[in-house]
C-alpha cells in the first residue's frame, strides 16, 4: 500500500478545500464537518498517489500540482456537491486527479 509522505498529503488536502471552498448549501451535508476534512483527506492521499505515479523521476511535474490538480479538483468536487447533494464518490476524484494532471503535464511538454 502507498504511504505517501503525510505533508504532501496535507498539502493537497488544504488545495483541495480550498478548491472545493464556501458552499452555502452545506447545510444539506448529511456528515459532519471533521467527517468532511477526513473525506478531503483521503482525496489528498489518492492525489499523492497520482503524483507519484505520473511524475517523471528526474524533475518531477512541469507545473504546481496544489494550484494546477488539487484546487482543481476541489473547485470540480464542489461542482458535484451542488449538482447531487453529495461529494463526489473517491473514485470518481481519482480520475478527476489524474485528468487534470495529465492535462498540466501536456501544457508542460509543449
């Protein structure tokens, strides 16, 4: 299993928050808020794990991830919470990260 360094994770936890930033209608979250931060949490350890994967092992992302993947998703899984009442599934998340990662890594090849 993948034990990605705990502040990259937390690093990517706080982007996406703060992608994901004020809802007003988070009053319809059925959780509470510390079970909302562990659900941010998780999708930051699936981010680090997407990082790892797709990084080129001599000079890493041609890019930020936190702004270019992490807040991206974030402001996307807002998106989802608005349109369905509800966060988006984690791996649904997964594939958000790895879409816009991907897309960071073609604006940096070109």
């Amino acid at each position: 299993m993948h034990h990605p360094d705990i502040r990259e994770v937390a690093v990517s936890a706080v982007a996406i928050a703060q992608g994901f930033g004020e809802i007003p209608d988070l009053d319809n979250w059925s959780g509470g808020m510390v079970e909302l931060y562990d659900y941010f949490a998780q999708v930051g350890e699936l981010s680090a794990a997407v990082f790892d994967e797709l990084k080129d092992p001599a000079c890493g992302v041609p890019g930020v991830w936190a702004y270019e993947v992490d807040e991206e998703c974030g402001a996307w899984m807002a998106a989802h919470f608005r349109q369905h009442g509800a966060p988006p599934p984690l791996e649904d998340c997964r594939a958000k990260l790895v879409e816009f990662a991907r897309k960071m890594i073609a604006r940096g090849e070109s």
